[in-house]
C-alpha cells in the first residue's frame, strides 16, 4: 500500500510503500516519551522513504550519541519521521503524519528505549 504523510502545515511531506500498517510502535525514551508520537513498528531502508520539504522546512534534533536523528518541520513543530538508533540511517515514520490512518486506532506495542 501507498502511504502518504505530511507535518500539520505541509511543508514537509513524505510518501513510501509497505505492507498494510496494523500497529504503531511507542518508546519510552527521554524524547519519544515527551513527543508521545506512534511511530512505524518497522524500520524503512532511506531509499523506501520519499522525502520532499519547502527550504528550511525540515530541522533535525539529536541528542546523547547523536546517531538516531529526529527530523521535524522548523515551521509548524511536528515530528515526522526518525533515523533510528539501532539502525542508523533506517526510518520510522510518525503514523499520526499519514493521510491514510488513524494512528490513535492502532494498537502499539512499547520499546524500552530508556534503558539503552
């Protein structure tokens, strides 16, 4: 299936292809915990992930190691994807972003991301 995201004001907008989506994921590391977010349960190769973003749309934080990078719009303040931590470079997607979901209907599962 086709999916589509953006951030609430659509400067950042992102699309890729996968198996229907039937969970979300959650983590309770420092970050995720305050952004409370539903992410992908699967992890996406860069190349999977179509990106497209105004100038100056797409900001990215980094904490701590700085290898998982979270990427959000510099205008409006949503998160939208990731690069994760335990494999760099590989994305999850916040699934409340997508057009074609409801992410607050999903069940989830929780990673413990606060004792890494």
């Amino acid at each position: 299936m086709r999916y589509t995201g953006s951030c609430h004001c659509g400067a950042v907008k992102f699309e890729f292809e996968s198996e229907t989506i039937e969970k979300g994921l959650r983590c309770n590391c420092s970050i995720c915990r305050r952004k409370g977010a539903v992410m992908s349960a699967f992890v996406m190769p860069p190349e999977q992930l179509k990106i497209s973003a105004d100038d100056n749309a797409l900001a990215k934080y980094e904490f701590g190691s700085c290898i998982a990078k979270h990427y959000y719009c510099n205008h409006c303040g949503i998160y939208t994807f990731h690069q994760t931590f335990r494999k760099p470079g590989h994305y999850r997607v916040n699934l409340g972003c997508l057009e074609e979901l409801d992410s607050t209907a999903l069940p989830f599962e929780v990673f413990d991301g606060a004792s890494l």
